[in-house]
C-alpha cells in the first residue's frame, strides 16, 4: 500500500519546494512532477510532490489526519 500525504509549498526553488505538513513539520520536496506554485497544496509520496490538491480536499484529508494521529496518541497512553 502506497501513502501520499497533503502539505503546503511555501517557498519554491528550481524542481524542489519547501512545504508545510502540518505541526511545524517542514520537508524539501521534489515539484518537478507537477505544476504547482507558492501556497498550492500537493500530495506527496516518497519525497515527490505527484498531484496538485484542491485546498479545501487537502485541508480536510489534513483534518482527518490529525483525528487519526489524536486517537492513535490516545490508545497509546490508554
């Protein structure tokens, strides 16, 4: 199984952008596949950004992530 997971760009330079995926978690990533620009957001699998995302679909699967992660982090210390 594959996973891909929504981020924002926030600075562009060359084939790489810097991008946001959420509780200060910023990566470099590789844009060269899409055509994306400063405050797209894009799912990203392997380090590669491979689909530019609607804003409001990419805020929704980052919304449903965090429900994930809060319940997981909530089972853990259970």
């Amino acid at each position: 199984m594959c996973l891909a997971i929504p981020a924002k760009i926030l600075e562009i330079r060359g084939s790489h952008a810097r991008v946001d995926f959420g509780w200060g978690v910023i990566r470099e990533v590789d844009i060269s596949l899409v055509d994306a620009n400063v405050g797209d957001y894009v799912l990203v699998h392997a380090g590669y950004a491979i689909q530019v995302m609607d804003k409001e679909a990419a805020e929704e699967t980052i919304r449903i992530w965090r429900m994930i992660l809060e319940e997981s982090a909530i089972s853990v210390k259970g």
